[in-house]
C-alpha cells in the first residue's frame, strides 16, 4: 500500500480521500471525526490502540495545527507503541516508508490545515 498526499487529499489505488482519515493494517477508515478538532486524544484512536501497531504515525495536517494530547502519548508509551507525529506530507513520507519495510504501522492522518 502506498498513499499519496496532494491538494490536502489522500489517494490510495484510485481512490481519493479528502477529509481526515485512519489507516489500520490495510484498511482505510474514512471522514475520521475527532472530540476536539485539533487536538487527537486517547477516545479518537481506540481502534487503533487495539490493532496494536508497532507505530502510529499522525500526520497533523498540512501547516502542522493539530496536536497529540500528553494522555494519547502516555498511552502508546504504555502499549509499546512508536509515536512519529508531522505535518502530514512527511508524516506520509515517514509511514509509506515503514510499510515498505513491513513495519506494523497505523496513521491518522488530518488532510486540511
């Protein structure tokens, strides 16, 4: 799987994405909805969490406005779980590079902002 970023939306086998969205193993989880807008907390990702990936990569958005809460980051430390969190163009860049290494890893990815 490789997905690809352009004009603030994803693309992955001809299909175009262009509201935020979850990668979990080889499914897309599209218009993924968070409590907070801006903010990704423990209650956005539990899906996530339970598909215990060695790495959830976050893309925060193209200028890089959405932030990972200190409970979300207690909690993948407490799951053994990587975080790597970018604006989302090289947040993209860093998970399609982990999946062609077959690493297991997760994204959720804020498209706009």
């Amino acid at each position: 799987m490789t997905l690809q970023y352009h004009e603030k939306c994803m693309r992955k086998d001809g299909g175009r994405f262009c509201q935020d969205l979850k990668v979990i193993g080889d499914q897309i989880v599209a218009n993924w909805w968070r409590k907070e807008g801006h903010r990704v907390d423990v209650a956005d990702v539990t899906d996530i969490l339970a598909a215990s990936p060695e790495v959830l990569v976050v893309g925060t958005g193209y200028a890089g406005f959405m932030e990972v809460s200190k409970p979300l980051r207690s909690a993948l430390k407490d799951h053994n779980i990587q975080l790597i969190a970018e604006k989302t163009p090289e947040a993209l860049r860093a998970f399609n590079q982990l999946h062609s290494e077959r690493k297991r890893v997760a994204g959720a990815f804020h498209l706009t902002c």
